[in-house]
C-alpha cells in the first residue's frame, strides 16, 4: 500500500536555525532517505522550495484566479514528501516517526487512493 508522508514545518523555526545546525539537520534527512531507499520501500521524494515561491489558481463561477501564495495562512507549511510503499499503516508510521523534523514539526501520513481502471 502506498503512503505519502508530508513533513510540515515552521518555518520560523527554518530560519532561525544556524549553518550548522541546518548542516546537522540537511545530514540527518540524506541519513533517512538512504534508509527508506535501501528498505525498498521508497516511491518518490522531494522537498518543496519555500511557500513564498507558490501559486494558487482557483475558479469560482467561471472565473480563473490565480495568486501568489498558498491556498491558507497557517503557522507550519509543507516543506516537502515522501511517497512510500509498505504493508501497512503500522509501518508507514514507523517511517514518518524517523523522519528528522518529526521534532520540530508535524508528518501527515495518508493512504494513496488507487483507482482500478
């Protein structure tokens, strides 16, 4: 089954974080994905670049909108992903709870919706 796991963080906390500890961290997050990808269980993976640099597009009664921005103000924002593939919820949680700004942020973990053609 697959699972995106979607890494939240505050990016607050990004940007007040020195070159070192941004070096420690970057470290940690090659150390993770080496592992996922050796288990075998990894899919896909990216970080995202800033939520400054997005857009949003939107049609409301025909009309396309589209702006800069996210689509919601919140105080964590999507950093980045993994699309994972194991057996089960169990080992998806597994996964998400190494991931290293687990501890500073949040990790979303959704089953993929397949559809039988």
């Amino acid at each position: 089954m697959q699972y995106m796991l979607l890494i939240y963080t505050d990016p607050a906390i990004d940007t007040s974080m020195t070159d070192s500890e941004q070096s420690e961290l970057m470290g940690k997050y090659f150390t993770f994905t080496s592992e996922l990808r050796e288990s075998g269980a990894m899919v896909d993976g990216a970080p995202l670049q800033s939520v400054t640099t997005a857009t949003s597009v939107r049609i409301r009664d025909g009309e396309t909108m589209i702006t800069d921005g996210p689509f919601a103000e919140t105080k964590e924002t999507l950093g980045g992903f993994y699309l994972i593939d194991v057996d089960n919820l169990d080992e998806a949680l597994k996964w998400a709870a190494k991931i290293p700004s687990v501890h500073q942020g949040c990790i979303e973990v959704r089953p993929v919706q397949v559809f039988n053609s």
